[in-house]
C-alpha cells in the first residue's frame, strides 16, 4: 500500500516556540492531505484539510494562525504549531490521498508525532 | 453532522474467544468505513476497508461487515490473541470534503 511518513516522531519544545511538522507521501501523489490530533486516550479529531496549491479548510475551533498549514507540493504538507503552549501537546497525524479516482478513495496515514511542549 | 459510536469501549476476552466489536454512524450516506487498529503511542494501521456497495471484508482472522442502511458495522475477530491486544477504531468517509470521522474507539485486552 502507499507510505506516508512524518517528521519527527517524536519532539519536546519550550513553551512560546513554534514547531514544524513535515507529512510526505512517498510512492503516490497526494492531491489532499489531512491533519488530525488526538488527545490521550481520545479518538482523532480532524482538524484541517489541505489540497495542494490552496488554502487549508480548518475545522470549527481550531485557530489558522496558530495551526500554519502548508501543502506546497503534491508529496508534502508541513503543520507549523506556533508560539506552541503545554495545552497544545497532543498526538498529531497526518494522512493523505492521491490521485485518481472518486470519493472511495482510502486514506493513507502517517505515523504520527508527539508533541510535547514544556 | 455525521457521528460515529463504538460498543464497548473497552473489553477483556481470554485466548481463543472470538468477539465483535460494534461501531454506529448517523448519516448512512457513507463512500466507505474502515477499520483501524492502534497500539499504545503508535500511529493507525488499517485493517479493513469497505466501500459503500459492498457488505463485508475479510482478512485473515478479521472480518467486517457493512449494513450502510441501518448505519452498522461490526468487526469479528476470531480465535482472538494476546497480539491483538490495541484500540480499534472505525471511521466512515462522507461529506462533500471527503471527511474521515473516527468513532472513540473499542479498547480489546486479550488475556493469555
């Protein structure tokens, strides 16, 4: 099946520092991307949908500027968390679809990245 | 807004049993539902996935059944082992945006 990765896995910051969080496709082309967060022993919340080229759609509640999210290529979408703040650790995943075809199409997940701001 | 439900959240089967695990969504205008597994810190692995025409999946131990109708799913897992042990997760694909909703999830301890 096709491969999502992310960068890091796994990263520590201080309080009021902004991170950078990279979702790639690396066998497909991905036309959306998908940004999700999970809380501890929570289910995943969706929190923005990217599509290569244009602006992100945010899901109610979540705030753009503090969520930066860029889809600059069809194999990468990049989730910037910024002046982050401890309530913004979390779990956050990406997934991705390509090509062709309609609304039936899967969608492929990376595997995650732990926030943890001190 | 579609809603997704998984029943139980949690449950605790010894060796060998096999179990069900329920998931229920509210808008029936689904493209497809999948199943999740998740281990402890890790990301999703998907297990099965089911498009709107069909009426179930299998995969080794693992089977799916859709009723888009009703708004129903369920996961049988047969034989069931300490291995299996992992939140599972469903989630139905719906909406214009494509949108995944994931239910809470179903915690399955598989005692040895």
């Amino acid at each position: 099946g096709a491969v999502v990765s992310q960068h890091p896995s796994r990263v520590i910051c201080k309080s009021g520092t902004s991170v950078k969080i990279e979702c790639r496709s690396l066998d497909f082309q991905a036309t959306t991307m998908f940004w999700y967060r999970q809380f501890p022993k929570q289910s995943l919340m969706l929190m923005a949908t990217s599509n290569e080229g244009s602006k992100a759609t945010y899901e109610q509640g979540v705030e753009k500027d503090k969520f930066l999210i860029n889809h600059a290529s069809l194999t990468l979408s990049t989730l910037t968390v910024t002046s982050a703040h401890p309530e913004d650790s979390s779990f956050y995943i990406c997934s991705a679809i390509g090509w062709a075809g309609g609304p039936g199409n899967e969608q492929f997940f990376g595997p995650g990245t732990r926030l943890t701001v001190l | 807004k579609q809603e997704v439900t998984q029943i139980p959240a949690a449950l605790s089967v010894p060796e060998g049993e096999n179990l069900v695990l329920n998931c229920s969504f509210t808008d029936s205008a689904i493209y497809n539902l999948q199943w999740f597994r998740q281990d402890p810190g890790k990301g999703l692995t998907s297990l099965l996935l089911i498009q709107s025409s069909q009426r179930e999946q299998t995969s080794g131990r693992l089977n799916a059944s859709l009723d888009k109708s009703s708004g129903r799913s369920t996961l049988y897992i047969a034989a069931s082992q300490p291995g299996d042990s992992a939140t599972y997760l469903c989630a139905v694909l719906s909406g214009s945006a494509r949108q995944l909703t994931f239910g809470s999830g179903t915690q399955l301890t598989v005692l040895p």
